[in-house]
C-alpha cells in the first residue's frame, strides 16, 4: 500500500514534536486546570473530536484556500515561521504578543479550549508549513497523535496537577519555546532556498 511506502518514523516523531509544540499542552494545561476550577464544563472527547476536525479539514482545505489567492505553500510556510517564532518567543519571555477575548459560557470545550488554546491559528499554520517537509500520511499520524495528547491531557488534568508542581510546567514550557524557536530559523531558511529557487527558476 502507497500508506505505507511513505510512512517514516524520524518523519512522524518531527512532525509530531512540532505540533505538540505549537499546541502548547504543558503551557495551556494550567489555563484548563483554571477553567475547571471555576466549575465550567470541559469535554475530553469532544475536545479530541473538535481538535482533530479542525486539523484535518485545513490540512487538506488550506492549500486550495492559498490557491485562491495565488499563493504557493513555501511561501505561506515563511509566514508560518514568522508566527512559530512569534510563538516561541511568547513562550520563553513570558510576554504576550497574540491576545484571545476572555468570555466564555458554561462549556469551554471548544471556545477557548479546543480553538484558539490548542489549536489556534499557529498550528493551522503550521500544518501547512510542515506539509512542506514531510509525506502527507505522516503529518496525519502526527495530527492523531496530538488530538490523543490534547484528550489526555483534558481527561487527566486534575491527575497531573497533583503530581506536577508549577515549576515543572514552567520548565517544560521554557523548553518547549527553544524548540519552537529552533524549528521556526530552519523553517524559514529552507523554504526561502525553495521560493527562491523557484522565483530564479
């Protein structure tokens, strides 16, 4: 099967660590844990099915969306990087550059959980940036895997709030921000060579 012939583990781990990045799940959790604390409702499941919904639908309807206006998905993949770094920068200086309304109703599932919390406009970008580089079947294991992740992390959040302290979230978000900034530089350089390979060509 064609599947398999383009599946490649060192792919879908890369894949995987990026989104996991960009979804932010060690930062957001104590968001969550502070929603669930002022007694509104959050769905796992549905927060699963939202997630992986979204994802897909824009993984394959982002590039005709780019179509439409004429652009190619090395160039939006640049500007995805402009974001990742934006992201990344967010996440290690503690500053807040990318502000989300604060009102939400009495289930916060999808509004602001699933979208923009887990799956905000970074990651949307960044499907499309790292379907650049990676097979298509890869980045959709990776996409599974992230929902399965954000599940988890919903369905187990009052777990982990008692065996993980503040400062280890803290550390595991300092370092998840030098991941983003390293992927956001390689990113950047290698679809600028592809566009301007192409603008030469």
């Amino acid at each position: 099967m064609s599947f398999l012939t383009e599946f490649n583990l060192k792919e879908l781990i890369g894949a995987y660590v990026v989104l996991l990045a960009i979804c932010d799940v060690p930062g957001n959790l104590p968001i969550v844990l502070n929603i669930q604390n002022k007694g509104i409702h959050i769905s796992a499941r549905r927060a699963f099915l939202y997630s992986l919904i979204l994802m897909i639908s824009f993984f394959y309807a982002g590039e005709a969306f780019l179509h439409l206006f004429g652009l190619d998905i090395s160039s939006f993949a640049i500007a995805g990087a402009l974001i990742i770094f934006l992201i990344s920068l967010e996440m290690i200086l503690d500053i807040n550059l990318f502000c989300e309304g604060t009102d939400i109703s009495s289930d916060a599932t999808f509004v602001p959980v699933v979208f923009p919390l887990f799956v905000g406009a970074g990651v949307l970008t960044t499907l499309l940036s790292i379907r650049s580089q990676y097979a298509d079947f890869n980045v959709l294991l990776a996409v599974l895997l992230n929902c399965v992740t954000i599940y988890l992390t919903i369905r187990l959040s009052k777990l982990l709030k008692k065996y993980l302290s503040t400062t280890t979230i803290y550390v595991l978000k300092k370092f998840f921000g030098m991941v983003l900034l390293a992927i956001s530089v390689k990113l950047f350089i290698t679809n600028l060579t592809i566009l301007i390979a192409s603008i030469k060509g």
